[in-house]
C-alpha cells in the first residue's frame, strides 16, 4: 500500500527535520572547523531530507486518487519545511564565509555542482518513474485487449448457438405451419 511507504518516509523525514533544527540551534554557538562539519553535516541530512521527499512525491504518484489530495498537501508542507531549513542552512553558511570562518570558491563550485547532480538525478529518477508507469500503463492495455478478445470470442460462440437455436425453432415452426395447414383443410 502506498500510503503505508509515505507514512515510513514521513516519519524519517520528520526525525530529520527534528535533527536539523537542533543542528541549526548548535550552530549559533559553534566556530572554525567544528562549525563547517556541522554545516557540511547539516547539508548531509538535507541531501537526505531531499531523498525522502522524492520517495513520498513517487509515493503521491501511485496513491490512489482519493488519497493523493491530502498525502499531496503534506508533501507539499514538508517541502516548503525543507526548503525554509535550506534557506536558514545557506544564510548561515554565507554569514560563516563573511566572516572569514569558511566557505571558498571552490566549495561554492563543488555546490553547484551537487546542486546539478542533484537535479539530474531527480530528473533520471522521474524519468525512469514515467517509464515504469508507461510499462504499467501499457500492459494493463495488454490484459485488457486480451480481455476484450476473449469476451468477443465467447459471444461469438452464443451468437452462433442461438443462430443454429432459431434455425430449428424456424424448421419447426415451419412444420407446426404445415400441419396446422393440412388440419384446417380437413
């Protein structure tokens, strides 16, 4: 049930979301090196944070229809939630470079390009996601036509008993005639 695996992501992804935001509150005491692993480990759990929210948005997708409305509206809370977390993470990190405690052009390089690694594989993933619902699409088509075929073969096969059906029902109406005829004449 798909539901059931949104709940699962749901609930990790609020356990990450708890995390982070102790991990926002110990920055505001923290310097040097311990405050960047903090930051590069914050963004570790966003990063993580973002793969729950793509497993709960596939989740949506496979909901049933009556379903997807509200598991829709939570998703779409929890990624305003993660992105407010992103927000918060980022002005920390460039308050962090300003004052000369980290963040350099070729961390800033390195996050781009995450950031584009990151969007290629939502892209791959939501890619091989419509494929996988192509390949579902088109064999319920497949079973369906068969389906079809089949009915129509069976009702071929009544349509030709009830043929042979009135073909005597018409040979004995046909006698009945006759010898009603010949009763009449006598």
């Amino acid at each position: 049930m798909s539901s059931r695996n949104f709940e699962d992501a749901e609930y990790d992804l609020e356990d990450v979301f708890l995390e982070l935001s102790q991990t926002l509150q110990a920055l505001s005491n923290l310097s040097g090196e311990q405050r960047r692993r903090t930051i590069a480990e914050a963004q570790r759990k966003v990063d993580n944070a973002d793969d729950l929210l793509y497993t709960m948005e596939s989740e949506v997708r496979q909901a049933p229809p009556l379903e997807r409305k509200d598991l829709n509206s939570r998703l779409t809370s929890y990624k305003q939630k993660l992105k407010d977390i992103k927000l918060k993470l980022k002005s920390t990190g460039e308050r962090s470079a300003l004052l000369g405690s980290g963040g350099n052009a070729s961390s800033q390089s390195a996050e781009s390009t995450r950031e584009q690694v990151l969007e290629n594989r939502r892209t791959l993933n939501s890619t091989s996601d419509r494929l996988v619902q192509i390949e579902k699409l088109g064999e319920s088509s497949k079973q369906t036509g068969e389906q079809i075929m089949q009915d129509l073969d069976d009702q071929r096969g009544t349509i030709v008993r009830i043929g042979g059906k009135v073909q005597g029902t018409d040979a004995n109406l046909s006698k009945a005639n006759r010898i009603l005829n010949s009763m009449t004449r006598r």
